[in-house]
C-alpha cells in the first residue's frame, strides 16, 4: 500500500479505503497478502475454456458454418468458440483459411483441398495461437470473404471487450477486411467484463450465439434485430 500512495501521491489510509470499496464491488479480491483481479474479471485457462458448454458451441458453430460454403476465402481467430468453427467446416472443400489459431489450421488441415496461411512468430502456449503487432499486420495482407471472430465479454452498451489490445486490434482488422463479418459467442460472453474495448457488437454483421442472455441485455438484442441468431433455439 506504500508504494501505491507514493505512486499515486495520496496517503495510505485513501488506498486502503479505495481497495475496500473495490473488493466490497467484487472487482477485486485479497488473497495471501495481495490484491488481486476478482476471478470473474480474469481469462480463463483455454484448456477450460474448450471444455466448458460443449453443447452449446457445437450448436454455435454449425450454425456459423452452414453461412459458409466450399471454396471461401476465411479468417479464423483465437479462441475456443472459433475453433468449433473450424471443427464444423471438417467437410468444406477448397477453402482458403488464414489464422494465427493452430488448432483451428490443424483442425481443417485433414482436407488437402484446402489451404491455409498462418503467420509466423512466437506460439503462445497453452493457447496454441499467435497475436501481437506482427499478426494485426499479417492480417491486414489479406482479404476474405467471411472473418469468424469470438470476443471475452460483451458490455451492456454492446461494446466488446478483450484482455489485450493486441487481439483488439487483430479481430479489428479481420473485420475491416472480411466481406462478412461473424461473431461467435455463448450467452455467458453478456456481461463479461475485460479491460480492452474493442467495437460494437451492432457492427457486426452476424451474431451466432447458443441461447438468449439475461434480460438487461433485450434492448441491445432489439437493436441488433436479424442480425443475431440463436444456435440452440433454432434447431
């Protein structure tokens, strides 16, 4: 608390009253001596993430694969929900596939009709996938007919959210050079919080998503109108 009153040129009792009223606000919360991130307001393990509501990224992903025929041009990104998507294009042939997602690049290299373009750099690992300023600039060599994009939260006035600027700015540019853009997300994405904004989820062409999210969230759902589609209730 020391160095942060010094920091911040206020005395410590103001910290300690500020960091109180944060982790009353479960924004964040002590543990062993620190203070932390609350574990809501953190990225989960993708190794968890994959394994969470199988179900309903299943539904997600047909339902964004079925807008996408044989021979596209795709971006694919980061993530869980995207890669589903690649798992569910298994059967298009003679796509174009360009991603800094290896499990997604290896999931549709079984297909030798297809061909796929990843950039180069430092793998990230547990995740299996490329970001940084090198891979927005990979991206921005290419156009596609179709970008397949997830996000970590989406804000009550739709803007989406990330933990680094540096997948911002790479699903931007996916976006900016896609004819049609798809955003994947499962309902629990409503509401998520993450430090990094992104654009409006109304920008998006095409929302795919399992099922509806909580209640506040129906004024932005009337706002996007047709351009969001739920997976599991449309089977």
């Amino acid at each position: 608390m020391g160095a942060l009153a010094e920091m911040l040129g206020v005395s410590t009792q103001t910290i300690r009253r500020d960091l109180d009223v944060l982790c009353n606000a479960e924004a964040l919360r002590r543990a062993h001596g620190r203070i932390e991130l609350a574990e809501d307001r953190l990225n989960t393990p993708f190794d968890q993430r994959a394994g969470t509501n199988l179900v309903g990224k299943r539904a997600i992903a047909e339902a964004a694969a079925a807008h996408i025929p044989d021979g596209s041009t795709v971006f694919i990104s980061i993530g869980s929900t995207a890669l589903s998507v690649a798992r569910a294009l298994h059967r298009r042939k003679e796509l174009t596939v360009i991603t800094n997602n290896l499990s997604a690049a290896m999931a549709l290299s079984e297909e030798v009709s297809n061909r796929i373009i990843l950039p180069g750099g430092e793998l990230r690992l547990p995740d299996r996938d490329f970001i940084g300023e090198d891979v927005v600039e990979f991206f921005g060599h290419y156009r596609a007919e179709f970008a397949v994009f997830g996000t970590a939260g989406v804000d009550s006035d739709g803007q989406l959210l990330e933990f680094h600027q540096a997948e911002v700015r790479a699903s931007e540019r996916m976006r900016s050079n896609a004819g049609t853009s798809i955003l994947v997300i499962d309902h629990s994405k409503f509401g998520r919080l993450a430090p990094a904004v992104g654009s409006n989820v109304v920008d998006i062409d095409l929302v795919v998503c399992d099922r509806h999210p909580p209640e506040a969230f129906s004024p932005l759902l009337e706002v996007l109108g047709k351009h969001i589609v739920f997976a599991e209730e449309a089977r």
